[in-house]
C-alpha cells in the first residue's frame, strides 16, 4: 500500500510549536535540552539527528519516538506516516555515524588548553604547532605534539603521538571509551588511526580546509562502510586554536 501524499519537511516555512500529539510530553521536554524548541529547528536538525542526540543522552528513544519526530516535521500525526515513510527513516537511522553525548564545555576549555600548551611546544622545537591529548573517565592518560621534522617520521602528528602514549600506558593497541582532544582537524593518515584505536570522542579545534578529514575535505568519521566510527565535535574553540598556527606561518613566510 502506498503512502498518501505528504508535505515535506522543506517545504513547510512557517514554524509551529512542538504539541503532544504528535510527541509525547517528555519528548518535547528532552528536545528543549537539545536546543530544539520549535518544528523549525527540529527540521533543521533533521528527526534522524535529533532522535539519536536524545538517545546518546540516555532517553527513551524508541522507533515509535522516531516516527513521531518525523510527523512533527510534517505537522500531522505519527500514524498518517505509511510503511514508505517509516523505512526511509530506518534507513536513514541505520545509514547515520554515530552520534555521543558531547564533553561538556568546561572539559572541552581544559583538555584544548591542554593540548594547546603541547602545540606552543611544537612550535619551539621549529614543527607545525599542533598539540593532542587522550583522556580517559577525566583523566589524561595520552599527550603528544607535532614531531615529524625532530623524528624524521611522517607519522609523528600530534594525535599519532598521544595515542602512541596512551596505548603504552594502557598497555592495548585499543583505547575503547577514550575522547581525543587536538588542537588541528585530524588528517586523513590520523583518522584512520583514531577509528583502528577505537577512540569513542574527537574534540577538534581549528578546520583544516586543505587537509582535514573531519569534514572540511573528507568525512571519513561519516563513512558507514567502515568498521569503527567515532563522535566528532569540531571547530571547539577553534579561533584559540588556529592563533598559533597563523603567527607559525605567518613567522616562516617573513623568514
């Protein structure tokens, strides 16, 4: 049977409330935790999105909620969805990386001053300042900084370095339920090396928008052929973050 024609979720411009029906009341409480307080921005967030933030929050998220986010979208009642509708979003839901919880905003400030004082040291020592820690439950376990020129090797990023620190300690290759904090959008070689290690959380600061692969060139994190994906929040703090890499280049192109 195939489903009745329904307006798009693009083509309704005018914002409503959220109403129960067709969400339940403590959806509509949740939503607003997540900043979406109206069917515009739950649009804009899109109902696969927003569904899998309340999930990773720990909510009640069931199929029943996702097909009522999307009829909000709509405006019209979860049960107008027909069976046509329900799979693209259950395709949708399976296609989509994952999505966490993000650190909150006063570890993402330590944990990037952390990793920036390692890129200062980058920058002393004649490299590319870059500088990257591993944390785990609060703790840093992993530091590392750009070293590539000191130790003649190509893979020496800030990242490979503090994941090499962590995997020591650790005594495991894998660093399940570990974040990454890095001063520098991951690189392509990087980013591989992140989802082989298992690292659950990237926090990034300043784009790289000649080499990045956490969504300024590639996506390879957005990639669900691959085995093992990580939650990505970029552009944290971002302006403190690019500073020192803008006085670097701009320092070598004087020189």
């Amino acid at each position: 049977m195939q489903d009745k024609p329904l307006p798009s979720a693009k083509t309704i411009a005018i914002s409503s409330p959220l109403t129960s029906p067709p969400l339940p009341p403590a959806a509509i409480a949740w939503l607003a935790e997540i900043g979406i307080i109206d069917a515009d921005t739950l649009r804009q967030r899109g109902p696969v999105l927003a569904f899998l933030q309340l999930k990773s929050r720990g909510r009640t998220a069931t199929r029943k909620l996702l097909f009522a986010l999307e009829a909000a979208c709509r405006g019209i009642h979860w049960n107008q969805l027909g069976d046509e509708a329900k799979n693209a979003l259950l395709r949708q839901l399976a296609a989509h990386p994952p999505v966490a919880a993000p650190p909150s905003d006063t570890e993402i400030a330590l944990h990037l001053t952390q990793a920036l004082e390692l890129a200062a040291q980058a920058g002393l020592e004649g490299e590319i300042p870059v500088g990257a820690v591993v944390v785990r439950q609060g703790e840093v376990i992993g530091r590392g900084y750009n070293q590539p020129i000191g130790r003649h090797d190509p893979s020496a990023h800030a990242e490979i370095m503090a994941m090499r620190d962590a995997a020591g300690l650790l005594g495991n290759y894998r660093l399940d339920g570990c974040d990454l904090y890095v001063t520098l959008e991951p690189c392509l070689m990087c980013s591989g090396a992140i989802m082989h290690a298992r690292i659950a959380r990237v926090v990034y600061g300043a784009p790289d928008a000649k080499t990045g692969a956490a969504g300024s060139v590639l996506d390879v994190f957005a990639d669900s052929r691959l085995n093992h994906h990580a939650a990505v929040f970029g552009k944290q703090q971002a302006d403190a973050c690019a500073q020192p890499l803008t006085a670097f280049f701009q320092t070598r192109r004087k020189g």
